[in-house]
C-alpha cells in the first residue's frame, strides 16, 4: 500500500471517528440535478436497449431522459449516478443479489 493511499484511509477513518464522537457532522450527499443519460450509455458503448435491459429501466425511460422528455428523479438519479461511476460493479451485484423463492 502506497503512503498515499494510507493517508486516503487513515484521513477517513479520523473522520468516521469524529463522525461516530459527536464533534464533526457527516458530509451530505449530493446528487446532481441532471444526469446526462446518454454521455452514460455511450460510455459503455452499450444500445439504449442493451442499457436499459442491464439496469433495469425501460426501453421508453431511456429514451425519454435522453431526448429530455423527462428526467430522473430522486433514487433513480443516485442508481444513475453509481452506473456512472463503475457499471461493472453495479452489474456484479445486479447479477449475484439472490433470487426470489416461489411462494
């Protein structure tokens, strides 16, 4: 591990602790407004069907946040969000979260 990486962690640890003590508040979370839909799809080179398909949205959604007919709202803009960030996490967990048993 890196000095810098050590610091990284050590920096967040002192702020977990602080955090946990009462003397700092938690960083509040900031989800931005508008989520440009398409800059995301495109960025995993993936159709507005195979996109939508893998994450769980509608043919009809993606295609109306890219041609700004609608936005996403609240959850949906955090999800988009974290797609953003690392698609490839997000599918692993998509993939392994456990099945639903038959009542």
């Amino acid at each position: 591990m890196t000095k810098k990486a050590f610091a990284r962690i050590a920096e967040g640890f002192d702020e977990a602790l602080a955090i946990a003590r009462g003397t700092a508040k938690p960083a509040r979370l900031h989800i931005p407004e508008v989520i440009d839909v398409r800059r995301i799809r495109t960025g995993l080179a993936m159709s507005q069907e195979d996109f939508a398909a893998a994450f769980g949205f509608t043919l009809n959604q993606v295609r109306d946040w890219e041609q700004k007919r609608s936005r996403p709202l609240g959850g949906v803009r955090a999800y988009l969000l974290m797609i953003g960030t690392d698609a490839v996490a997000v599918l692993k967990i998509l993939r392994t979260s456990p099945k639903r048993k038959a009542a």
